[in-house]
C-alpha cells in the first residue's frame, strides 16, 4: 500500500523553476494556523510599538542649552560677590553683560542700558537736590554729570572689574582694545537697567547710593562757573534781604616781595560771610566772594526724606 504524503508536509515537494525546494505560500497559510510560542503571538501594533520605543543611537543634541565654562562661571561668581549684584536668574545676568556690538540680536542689553542710564540720572539728582537745596539748577547738573557721567561710569566700571566679565567685540581677543571703558560704561548702566527690571526700585536705589553717591566730589566750586563772584554775591545778598557785602584786608605778607600773600574777608554788616587769599587784594577778593557764595550754595541738609521713599 504506497504511502500518502502528509498535506501539511506536500508543499515541501513541490519545486520552483530554479529545481530547489521552497516552501510555497501553502505552506506559510499552514504554519500561520499552527500554534504559535507565547512572545510570537503578540499583534502588528505591539510590535511595531516596541521597535518605536527601542533607543537608537543618535548624534549629540543640537539644542539652546548654554554650557558655561568652568572659568566664565567663576568670573561671574566673582563679580556677583565683589558688587553685591544679584538677579534672579543667570541668563538676566548674561544679557546685561552683553554688549550690543558682540553680535546681532543683543536689543535686551541696549533696553537695559537705556534703562539704567534714567535709573541712574533719577536718584543721583534727588539725592543731591535734597542734599544742596540752595544749589542752582546749573551747578546741580554740573554736579550730577561728575556722579554719573562717562568719566565716573567707567572709573566704577573698572572697580568692579566689568570689562573682565562683559561680553563685547573685543572679547574674542586678549589684547587692549579702543573703546574698552566706553564700553564698560555701557555695561555697567545695562546692569543697573537690569537689576531695576529684576529685583525692583528698592534695590537699585541702595545699589547706587552704595556705589555711586559714597564718592566725594573734590572741588564743587568749580561746578559754578563764577566769572565775576562778587557781583553775583551782592545779588543774591539783596536777594536774601541781607546788607550789602563789603571786601576787608585781614592779613598781608611780603607787600614787597617776589610772592606777597594777601588774606581778605567779606563782611555783610558784622558777619564775616567768606575769606580768602590771593597774591593780590583783587585776587584774595575774588577768592572770598567765591568761598561766600559755596558756603551759602552747597550748604548741605544732613537728614532728609527722599521723594522715592513713598514708592519704595
């Protein structure tokens, strides 16, 4: 009796054009209805699934993450430290000392730097407006400038080490580059424009009266640009309703000498309101009516309220 060949197992006979055995599609339909291992039976969606999920190898992240160097955050931790200049956030601190000719784009730090150049110019005048309530508008402006001036920027600028931490064209170069303090300036304003956005009106008032308003200014006299004192005392004196003032010799040495030394005082009625000393009487004279009229003129209030105190 010959022997009938399985179905299952028929297909495996069956042989394509090239003469070899491969399994016809047959046979697939009849292995698919066979019992499958339990990891196999699992649905197209599954797989494909998991095949999604599976990590692949991929090339480092393009991404906006700033990566700080080691010694960049040092100088910075430095800086924050030497000022006593905190925000709330290092990207804030990383605009304001970025200066706009680093790069197209750095329109925070300008804003900020024209911020803080108003913030600046505010406080400075109502401090020094309350200090000299006599001082003439001209000779407070004058006096102001000598506080927050290009000059006074960047002498506080260079204390606090600015240029070794602001971010400008000059950056990518170690060498000594023009316009480096100007530049510095320009910074430290941005900072202060900065730190009134972050950490409000309060902090920044004590920030400039710590840094700024602690200098002294040498010589104000110089700030009054008097041409002719004298005439300009016995104006304010009929101002003042006070008696007209009159020049006396105090002192004289060396009349006939290479170097004579005149002293003089100025007088309104019993009160000597000036003194000074020239190497001649109209010289002397001249320097005591300068001296009477900064006595009266930067007399200075010692306890004031500051306007800014009832919004802070």
């Amino acid at each position: 009796m010959a022997s009938r060949t399985p179905p299952l197992c028929a297909p495996l006979l069956r042989r394509t054009r090239c003469g070899g055995p491969f399994p016809s599609l047959h046979y697939l339909r009849a292995v698919h209805t066979s019992p499958l291992p339990h990891q196999l039976q699992q649905s197209p969606i599954a797989l494909s699934s998991r095949t999604a999920t599976t990590p692949s190898p991929s090339p480092p992240s393009t991404t906006t993450t700033t990566i700080r160097h080691p010694h960049e955050t040092a100088r910075l931790a430095a800086f924050t430290a030497r000022t006593g200049f905190a925000v709330s956030s290092p990207e804030v601190l990383k605009q304001a000392l970025t200066h706009r000719s680093y790069g197209p784009g750095k329109d925070a730090s300008a804003r900020f730097e024209y911020l803080g150049e108003r913030v600046l110019d505010l406080y400075v005048t109502e401090h020094l407006s309350l200090k000299y309530p006599d001082m003439p508008a001209r000779a407070l402006a004058s006096v102001v400038r000598a506080y927050v001036g290009d000059n006074a920027v960047q002498k506080v600028s260079v204390q606090f080490g600015v240029p070794l931490v602001m971010r400008w064209k000059g950056s990518h170069t170690t060498a000594q580059v023009e316009g480096q303090k100007a530049v510095g300036a320009s910074v430290l304003r941005s900072l202060l424009g900065a730190l009134y956005v972050d950490q409000g009106a309060a902090a920044t008032r004590r920030f400039i009266h710590a840094h700024f308003l602690s200098r002294t200014i040498d010589d104000l006299s110089a700030h009054l640009s008097l041409t002719n004192p004298m005439p300009t005392l016995v104006r304010l004196t009929q101002r003042l309703d006070k008696i007209r003032p009159v020049s006396r010799l105090l002192q004289e040495t060396g009349r006939l000498s290479s170097a004579p030394v005149f002293l003089v005082g100025i007088y309104s009625g019993l009160e000597k309101i000036g003194e000074g000393a020239g190497s001649s009487k109209s010289a002397a004279e001249h320097s005591a009516a300068v001296n009477a009229l900064c006595k009266y003129y930067f007399r200075e209030v010692k306890d004031f309220a500051l306007p800014s105190d009832s919004s802070i």
